[in-house]
C-alpha cells in the first residue's frame, strides 16, 4: 500500500510532475463514498417516509429513483464537462452541487420537494462520480491501477453498507432528516482540498458536444421515465408509450449523431466494438438492476414483514452489503493478476444465487439465522464484480479516454438501478402490498426472484469477456 502511494520526490526537466496519488485516492473515495451512499441511504427511511409525509409506493419509489435517474441520464454529460473544462475543476462543480442538494433535501418539507431535491443530488453527483474514476486512472499507471480502483471499489461497497445502517440509526435516533444533512459538513470540508490537492486534466476533445448532450439526455429519460411509471399509470397508458417512444426516437438519433454527425463526439461508438468494454458495462447495468431492486426489497422485508426497527434491519443488511469492504480492494488486485472476467462471472453468479436462496426462505415466520448465509453470499458476489467492472471498462480503451467510459459506465450503472426498482415495485404490487405483514412476503419473494434472475443474466454476459481487461478485445 506504500508503494501504491509513493510520490517520486523530483522529476526531469521535461517530464511532467507525477500526480498527488494519495490524495487523489482519498478525495476520490470519499466522492464516491458519498455517491454511493446516497443510492441506497434512503432505504431503511423508506417506512418512515412513508409515515411522515403519507407518500404512496410511487413516492417511495421516486425518492430512490428520482436521484438514480438524473444520475444516469446526466453522467455522460458530467464525464464531458470535465474532459472540456478541467476534471478537477468538474470535480469541485459536482461536489458543491451535491452538498448543496443534501441540505435542500434535508429541508424538504413533503415528498415533491424531496423528490425534487434527490433530482438535483443526482445532477451533482452525475458529475462527481465518474470524474473519481478518471481521476484514480490518471494518477497510477496500469500496473497498479487494478489495487487504487480495488480501494476506489472498497469504498464504493462502503457507502452501499453505510447507507441501511446509518439511514436506520439516524432514521431512528434523530430523524430521516439528518441522513442528508450529514452530507453538508463532509462536502464543505473537501472542497478546499480538492480545489488545491488534484492534479488538473483534461479530455482529447476541444469543444462539448451539444447535440449530443440533448439528445441522449432525453433519450435515457424517456427509457427510465416509462418502467418508473408504469406500475401506477399501466403500460399501456399515453403516458408511459409517450415515454418510451421518446427515449427510443431519442437515442437512436444519438447514436446517429454520434456515428455520422458529431465532429467531437462524446461516445466513441468504436468502443462498444471492444468486447472489454461492452461486456463489463452490461454486466455493470444487470448488477445494479439486481443489487438496487434487491435492496428496495429487502430493508422492506426487515422491517415492515419482519418486524425489525430501521437500525436493527440496517444493522441486518450489513453482512451482504458490508462485504465489499472487506472483499473488493483483494478482488481489485488480483484481477489484476488474473484478469477481470473470473470475478465478473463467478461474482454475478454468486449475487444470483444469494438472492434466490434468500426468496426461498422469504415465508411467514422466517428467522434472520435462516437469511444470514444467502445474504453473504450475495455479498460476496457484489465484492467481486465492483472493481472488476470499473478495472475492465477502463482497460479496454486509452487512457486519454478514461473520462467517458467511466461516464458510461456510471450512466449504465445507475439505469440499471432505476430498471432495478422499477421491475421488483411493479412484481411486488402483482403479487403482494402493504396490507399485512403476510400480504408483504407474498410480494417480496417473487420480486427477490427477479432480482435473482437478473444477476443469472449478468454472469452469462460475464462468459463473454476476454480473460483479461487490457486486451479490450
């Protein structure tokens, strides 16, 4: 880990200054710490939200959906601010946005103005995320960026551990409130540090890719925009066809653009040509679509089907969420070794079956002794596949091209959560609700299925990666 950190004290006359590579590991954890954190903080508030402000299942939806959305929709476009404009001065942009959007969450005063809130915490950190992983492929040469982006995938799992447990604590011994005002006094303190400690760079392309920006942002929103609504409003209502036509007319003319169009487009369609690249940023979007829509599941189960208070079920979920701590920064490094696509592969696969053994527990009087083992082993499975993803989406294109394929990857990532929640919310209201503790595990088992299912379809994905992350082939 030294030598990892290890900064030359001088360098030639013509050779350009090596990075600050410990702050930029630390700075850009912490980032992502809080990123990720606030995907899944919300989960454990969910019941008191619900008590709060009276909101309905869409509501609760859209409190984790409403940030995963602008998320995704906006990140290509954060990736792109920062390869024009300077990716640490992007950085500090996102980090302010985002601490500015968690006290207006922290002040909302019903569930519109908290949606509305997450909306804009998703616009900062679409900027913020995908910039921390340019930074950390800057700072380390290839040969040990598989152990920064293992401690960058640690802290990654830690913000998704984090966010049950500390949304329940503090859920429970102050108020839902204060999970969001946590954030202010973090964001304010990195800021002076990352305006002055990174290292500045920038992307290959000169100008910004307007057309581009517009139409792939109302693209992605009409494809997530339709599954989000369509347990209220039905599939087959104007709204929801409006939707989903938009976002295919949307992106198709983005893809057109980008091939024919664009003088500096900002997605190479070229690398979805490298096999690299395209299967780690599928399995990235099966991943989320399973971890998020298992998550909205199961701090749920714990509390409204089980009985358990929100710290007790966040307390629960820390042995399946917990483990990337423990497990990614070790996967990350030997990936390194012995290439990315035997942790993507045995990784989804064991997020699949932790998850199917779960729904097969889930039934009237279950005790936590008969989850604790499925959930470990899904755990284990998210472990493997965080920094292999991100290792294998960046090794298989240049490095001047970093920036954007963390963009989609993170884009990727963040609409499959929202697909994630979308999918278990609609099976779950097929087939269960909120009337009873019994009428809830009726719903949640079938909805842990899917969840299942979709980690299945990842590690098939998986098969098709090359053996290592660097052939980009």
């Amino acid at each position: 880990m030294t030598d990892l950190l290890k900064v030359p004290l001088s360098t030639g006359p013509t050779e350009k200054a090596p990075p600050p590579r410990a702050w930029t590991v630390i700075l850009a954890g912490l980032g992502a710490l809080l990123c990720s954190l606030d995907v899944v903080v919300v989960a454990t508030a969910l019941p008191a939200l619900r008590a709060d402000f009276g909101a309905s299942l869409s509501e609760l939806e859209w409190t984790i959906n409403a940030y995963n959305l602008a998320f995704a929709c906006l990140t290509l476009t954060g990736a792109a601010l920062g390869d024009r404009f300077g990716r640490r001065r992007m950085y500090v942009v996102g980090l302010a946005v985002f601490t500015l959007a968690s006290a207006a969450a922290a002040l909302a005063g019903g569930a519109d103005q908290l949606i509305g809130a997450r909306v804009l915490q998703g616009a900062g950190a679409a900027v913020l995320l995908p910039l921390t992983l340019t930074l950390i492929s800057e700072a380390f040469p290839a040969e040990k960026r598989g152990v920064a982006i293992g401690l960058w995938g640690g802290v990654t799992g830690l913000g998704v551990a984090a966010g049950p447990v500390l949304g329940g604590a503090v859920t429970e011994g102050l108020s839902w409130q204060w999970i969001f005002w946590l954030n202010v006094p973090i964001g304010l303190a990195m800021l002076p540090f990352a305006a002055t400690k990174l290292q500045e760079s920038y992307g290959t392309r000169p100008r910004l890719d307007i057309v581009g920006l517009v139409l792939v942002a109302v693209g992605l929103t009409g494809l997530a925009w339709a599954p989000v609504r369509a347990p209220e409003a039905g599939w087959g209502s104007a709204e929801v066809l409006t939707a989903l036509v938009a976002g295919v007319v949307f992106t198709t003319a983005f893809l057109g653009w980008e091939r024919k169009g664009a003088r500096y487009p900002m997605l190479p369609l070229e690398h979805f040509r490298r096999r690299g690249f395209s299967t780690a940023n599928a399995a990235a979007f099966l991943l989320f679509a399973s971890l998020l829509g298992a998550l909205f599941t199961v701090t749920q189960l714990f509390q409204f089907g089980l009985g358990y208070s929100p710290l007790e079920a966040g307390v629960r979920v820390l042995v399946w969420n917990g483990m990337p701590l423990l497990v990614a920064p070790i996967a990350g490094a030997l990936a390194d070794r012995y290439g990315t696509r035997p942790f993507m592969l045995a990784g989804l696969a064991l997020q699949g079956l932790g998850l199917a053994l779960l729904a097969w527990q889930v039934e009237p009087g279950v005790g936590y002794g008969r989850l604790v083992v499925p959930l470990v082993i899904a755990g284990v499975g998210i472990s493997l596949v965080f920094p292999s993803v991100a290792n294998a989406v960046t090794a298989s294109v240049p490095l001047s091209e970093a920036g954007i394929a963390a963009g989609v990857n993170n884009a990727l990532r963040e609409l499959g959560g929202v697909f994630g929640v979308a999918t278990v919310a609609a099976v779950f209201t097929t087939y269960g609700g909120y009337a009873s503790p019994a009428d809830f595990l009726d719903g949640a088992a079938p909805a842990l299925w899917v969840s299942a299912g979709v980690a299945a379809t990842g590690a098939v994905v998986a098969l098709f990666a090359p053996s290592r992350a660097a052939s980009g082939t």
